[in-house]
C-alpha cells in the first residue's frame, strides 16, 4: 500500500483512478497531495536519473519445473527444491556476526546473465570472494538482519564473508547451503569457487556443497549482494512503488544440514477430508545407486506456551505418542544424481481439524533407510480445508461459512530508544518478536493475518499454524501498470517468487489465501498476468484460495473474475470519497454485482494515528467503514463479506521519501493500545460470531448515487488538479523511457513493446 499519495509514475490514461487515492478529506488531504506532488517532481529527478530503466535484464529465474517420471518437480540449483523447515538433522546455524562492506556494485552486471558477467564480476570483486582475502577491517553484520535498516536510506550493495567448520562426523554426508532470503540479489562463493545465485529478496534457495565443503575443515562463505534501488529498474520485484522498508542483506536466517547421501528433500501434505495425501521427493546425491524404502508415518502433535518458540518438529511430539497412520513405500533403485517422487494416501481415523482458534496439529515423519542407513525428514501440518461455497459467495472453513477478521503484519521488529520512540527497525525473521506482534493481534480478536505485501516471514507463519490464526500472504506485485507487469512477467521473476514461496509454505495450515497483485492497474495484461499465476499456483497447491487486493474506487474491475475471492483495499473518506459510509456501501454493492459468485475481502482499511485528531479518526473509520462491512460478513444471512483487515496492527518504517513512519497502527510503538483498538475488538468480535440478523438488502440500493457515495470527492478542484498532473506526468515519463529505449537501440525495448501503439487502458 502506498501511503499518503504515492506515485505510479508509468500509469496509462485509463489507469488514471489510481491517481485518486490521494485525495484525503478536508486540511489534512490537501497538506499531504501538495507535499506529494512536490516530492513526485523532486524524487524522480534526483534519484532515478529522469526516468526508470524501461530495459530487461537478461538474468534468467534458476527454478525449473521437469518431468520426472511422469510427476512435476522443482529444481533449482541442481536439486530439488528442498524443505525449509527446521529438520531433525545434523546442522550448523550461519546466523549471528558476519562481516560486511558496503560498496556501490555495478547493477548492470548483476542483472545480466551470468554466462556474460560473472568474470566481470569477479574482475570487480578484487578478490572479496577467495577463502584468503583480508577482511579484518570490514563492520560486523548480525545475521538474520540488514545492512541499511532505517533510517539509512543511502541503499546500494554489499559484500558478506564469514567462516565455518564442517563437523568431522559429516564424512560422506550430502551437505546442502540454505538461506532464509537475501535481499535482492546475491551471488554465493564457497572458497572462492562460485556455486550460483537467486534473484528475489523475500523467498528461499540452497545450493550443494558437499563436492567443495570437506569434513573436519573450515570453509570461508562470501556473498555479494546488490539491491537496485526501487525506482530505478523496471525488471526487479518489486520494482519502485512500495510502502514498507527495503531492508538489503541476508534478512533470514542461514545455515548447513547434513543428510545421508539418498534422503528425501522434501514431504508436501495436501489434506483431504479422511487424511491427507504425501508427495515424497527423494534424491540420491551419493556415487552408489542403493534401493531402499520410505516410512510414511502421521504423528500427533501438541504445542503448549513452554514449548511455542521452539522450531523443531521433534519438540511438538509427547514421548508416549503412536502413529495415526503409516504407510510403506519403495524407492526403487536410484542412480547417483536421480530424482523419484512418492506418493501415497493416508486416511487417518477421527482426524483431529485445525481450525480457527483450534490449532490441533500433526507432525508427517518421512525416514529412508537405504543400506542401513536411516534418514529423518519431519513437517508439522494440518487437516482442514479451505473452500468457496459459490452458490452463498461465502468461504468455508472445514465446511463452515466462517468471516475472518485480521490485521495487516508489517515485515519489521521495531527498535525503540530509552523514550520508547522508534528509532530503527529489523526484519521480523526470528519467533520472539513474531510472537509478541500475533499476542497484540489476539488481544484485538484477530482471526486473520495479512503479511504486508510480501511472502510471509516463516516465523510468523510457524506461530499462526500453533496459534490458530489464518494467513493471507502475497507476492510484491504492487502497484504495478501495464509496462511494468510486463517486463516482469516476460523475465519470470514473480512466476519464480510465486513457486519459491508456495513450495516453502505447503504446509503450513494457517495459510488460506495467496495474493497475487496489490493494486495494480494493468486491465487485459493484469488480468491475464493473473489467470496464468493462479493456474501455476494451482498446480502446485490445490488446497489454498488466490486473489489479489484491487482498487476498491473501481470495484467493478473484471480483473479479478479468474480468481477464488475479490479482494479490494477500502478506503472511503480517507483516500477518496467525502466520507465513509456511504462510499463503502455503495463500492459493496458495485462488488457483489460484478462478482455474485465470490466471497468479497476486504484487505485494506484504515487511517493514520500521527495528526492531532488521528486517534478519533481511526476510531470512525473502524466504527463506519467496518460497521458496513460488518452489516455484510457472512456471519449475516445473505452476507458476502468473508475478510476484513485493519492496516496495520502496528506503526512501520517506510522508504517513501517525505515519510519516516508510517503510523496506522493499532497499537502504539511501545505496544500499547490506541482507541481504536478497542472499536477493532468490538467489531471483530461482532463478525466471527454468529448472528440472527440478516444482511441489508442492496439490491434495493443498487444503482443508485447515495450521498458521499465512491463518486464524491473531498475537493473536486485539487482532484481536478492532481489528476491532470497525473496524466501529464505519466506521459513525460513514458516519453522519456522511449527516448532512451529508441536511442540505446535496447532490444528489449521492442520485446516489450515500447516502440508499440499506446498501452491499454484499464477495463471499466
């Protein structure tokens, strides 16, 4: 979301709604649109050189999906796809004090595929890469972390080295390098030998060490990462427009696992309606090509306050607990290097369904044993089902209409000085901070969390699986017009986050929604960007609703007709519209026309907490805003509404330039409530109970221009203004990255169309 105006700098005449958003109600609007517009004149000039760079970098995606045998799998770096999850095998922690040196890198190079730049890189490197370079007087880096958190906004890249020892003990093992995320892209060498790199900077990857990393010795890791500034490039993801930090560094956790050399890297459970089905997907990475067998065993699990932090899957298990279900397979004979999926359905007796508030959990035990040698892999999960109830336009949850209520999560752990402000900030990549921001959401009855506008940060969605709370995540497509979304599309770096982020949280209960688009304004390309992430999405993971977060001020946008819900951010009297009530009305109405067949979400609404009047505002809004959201949830006979989320539950820091912190919190800095998180108490509470009274009927108010409804404005004239200011801009832009396209003789330029006819407008 962007906040207080933010600027899409390539919209197209029909995307031209978008540029309302800015307009606030009354003093307070007209102060933030004219600071805006100064800085939409200033920050373009003075940090993106004029214009972004229309052109594509040639880096391709490394995740590829092969035939195996008949079976979809995905490879990546050699290997498949591994579990991310904490396993019950040997490892060592990469996390805690690295060294770090900040330089400008040339992004050029890092964005051109690597049969082309990486001696070059290597030639700018001078060395930073080789186990014996002299980096003692380099500054310390926690890792997980950022090298630039707030306030720095000074950006740039960097380069990581740290050593490690191998245990003896891992002699003939298979050794696979993990990371969390390393934000944006990062090339990994392990004693100077390159092993590869991975574009995105919110999901995971591994590489295979064992054929360099040697037992009983101590390996030096460097990595070089770059971060293109947002704004400057339109082929990174995100590309400029973003309304949170763009932390820069290795901002999950890392580390090295040992398993035995034919081991299954990965165990994705798609629960049924008796049990649930197991895809096992075994590698042999030793030089033998042994037959061996798989145990496919269903665990019960439990999880109490003690024991909550505790990632490890062998925590969750009481000694004394027997298998619900086991079953037998055959690895056949593999082939060093070969790759075999395994399948098989396991019904379970009186399964035990997670719920909301119900966290009732399992634990799926995976053991190969080839020649003697027994491998562990472990995944907690959950049975519960997630589905639309098409002909009511209702989601179910294990069969029951259910109206999830929730919070928006920024991607931050605030840091406070002794007066409790906030003075910097730090990825939330570790459980602790997690669990204190889901207790603050439990304290207001959320029932739903939305993870900003990113893939979740995996500690979040291990405490919501243990906690019983759903999870909305999302890939950081937003705000992207038709130029843009193509340019990503077309490179296939939102399909690879997409894939990379689904296969990471397979299972993981708590994850109900994946969104694809944050408001975007493609039209025809966006709407077709969709359908093809929905239908890639689906192969993956049948057992999970997709949508996207759509410009509520058009709620009759078909953009959304392919996907499981319409999702739209609600904000009436705030961003647009002389006030909240009937403009919220009328948009829901105009939403249920257009979709009748599904649950309408509501992902964004909310206001600031910083002016002077704010903390009444926020009440309002919550009061009249959600009160008719409220009137409509699915709890209602005839409701539609199946999710409303407040942004945010707390304050984050942002990197739009007239902004240090973006304050629509629910709770204060120092986690104390605001009013308003009283008013989201009460209003939540109203929806996920039951209730006798019916929704309002809108097809009597259907069609009709209800005052202050989503066609009335605060100020007509500085509307008028702002959205000729919009276009002329739009074009200067547009017309510059030609210019420079057409000039530099970019091929990419014409593969994207550039040189084209004028690019659609938005379907009305």
């Amino acid at each position: 979301m962007i906040r207080a105006g933010g600027v899409d700098p390539l919209v197209t005449a029909g995307d031209a709604g978008g540029w309302q958003k800015t307009v606030g109600a009354g003093a307070l609007g007209r102060a933030r649109v004219a600071l805006t517009l100064a800085c939409w004149i200033l920050v373009p000039l003075a940090t993106w050189g004029c214009v972004p760079s229309p052109a594509a970098g040639s880096l391709a995606p490394t995740l590829s999906v092969v035939d195996v045998e008949g079976t979809s799998v995905a490879m990546q770096d050699g290997i498949p796809v591994p579990s991310f999850g904490f396993q019950p095998r040997p490892r060592v922690d990469l996390s805690g004090t690295w060294r770090v040196q900040r330089l400008a890198l040339d992004t050029a190079l890092s964005m051109a595929d690597r049969g082309t730049s990486l001696a070059a890189i290597e030639r700018e490197a001078r060395g930073r890469q080789l186990a014996g370079y002299d980096d003692r007087t380099w500054a310390s880096v926690d890792v997980p972390g950022s090298f630039d958190p707030p306030p720095d906004r000074s950006g740039g890249g960097a380069w990581y080295r740290r050593s490690f020892a191998v245990p003896a003990g891992w002699a003939g093992s298979a050794i696979t390098l993990k990371f969390g995320a390393v934000n944006y892209v990062a090339d990994v060498w392990l004693d100077g030998r390159w092993l590869g790199y991975h574009e995105g900077g919110a999901t995971p990857f591994a590489f295979p060490i064992e054929r360099v990393a040697r037992a009983g010795v101590t390996h030096v890791l460097a990595l070089r990462v770059d971060v293109p500034a947002w704004g400057t490039r339109m082929d990174v993801v995100p590309w400029g427009l973003a309304d949170w930090w763009n932390f820069g560094g290795i901002v999950q956790p890392a580390w090295i696992e040992a398993s035995a050399p034919v081991a299954a890297a990965r165990a994705d459970v798609v629960p049924g309606t008796g049990g649930a089905r197991v895809s096992i997907v075994v590698q042999n990475r030793g030089r033998e090509p042994p037959a061996g067998e798989v145990e496919i065993a269903f665990l019960p699990a439990a999880v109490d306050s003690a024991g909550i932090l505790d990632p490890d899957p062998r925590a969750m298990v009481p000694a004394s607990a027997v298998p619900v279900a086991v079953r037998n397979l055959a690895t056949g004979t593999l082939a060093p290097g070969g790759v075999r999926v395994l399948a098989g359905d396991l019904p379970v007796s009186e399964p035990s369904r997670w719920g909301i508030g119900a966290p009732r959990l399992y634990v799926a035990r995976v053991t190969v044993t080839t020649g003697g040698t027994a491998d562990e892999l472990m995944e907690s999960f959950g049975l519960r089902q997630v589905e639309v109830d098409r002909a009511a336009s209702r989601l179910l949850v294990n069969g029951t209409p259910t109206t999830l209520a929730g919070v928006a999560i920024p991607d931050q752990e605030l840091i406070l000085d002794a007066d409790g402000r906030p003075v910097s900030a730090r990825p939330l990549a570790v459980p602790a901070p997690a669990l204190a921001a889901l207790r603050r959401a439990q304290q207001v009855g959320a029932t739903l969390l939305r993870t900003g506008h990113l893939p979740a940060e995996p500690a979040l969605l291990m405490l919501a699986d243990r906690l019983g709370l759903a999870a909305w995540e999302e890939l950081p497509l937003g705000h992207y017009p038709t130029l843009a979304l193509t340019i990503a599309m077309g490179r296939g770096i939102p399909q690879q986050m997409l894939q990379e982020m689904v296969l990471r949280d397979m299972n993981h209960p708590s994850v109900m929604f994946y969104g694809l688009t944050n408001e975007s304004t493609g039209g025809e390309v966006q709407a077709g960007a969709l359908e093809r992430l929905r239908g890639l999405l689906h192969a993956l993971d049948p057992s999970r609703l997709v949508g996207q977060a759509d410009y509520a001020f058009d709620p009759a946008s078909s953009t959304s007709a392919s996907l499981d819900v319409a999702g739209f951010t609600f904000y009436h009297g705030v961003f647009y519209g002389a006030e909240p009530v009937g403009g919220t009305r009328n948009a829901l109405v105009a939403a249920r026309r257009r979709f009748p067949e599904q649950p309408i979400a509501i992902l964004e609404f909310g206001t600031w907490a910083d002016p002077p009047d704010g903390p009444a505002r926020q009440v309002r809004i919550m009061e009249e805003t959600g009160g008719q959201l409220a009137a409509r949830a699915t709890n209602h006979d005839g409701g539609y509404v199946s999710v409303m989320v407040w942004w945010t539950l707390d304050d984050y820091f942002t990197m739009q330039p007239r902004l240090a912190i973006e304050q629509f919190g629910l709770f204060a800095p120092d986690g104390s409530p605001r009013p308003v998180a009283a008013a989201a108490a009460s209003l939540f509470g109203s929806v996920t109970r039951p209730s006798d009274l019916p929704a309002p009927d809108d097809r009597e108010i259907a069609g009709q221009a209800a005052p202050g409804g989503s066609s009335s404005y605060a100020d007509v004239s500085l509307l008028l203004a702002y959205v000729a200011f919009a276009l002329g801009f739009a074009a200067l832009v547009l017309s510059g990255a030609l210019m420079l396209a057409i000039r530099a003789g970019d091929p990419a330029a014409a593969r994207h169309g550039l040189a084209a006819s004028p690019l659609p407008g938005r379907r009305r």
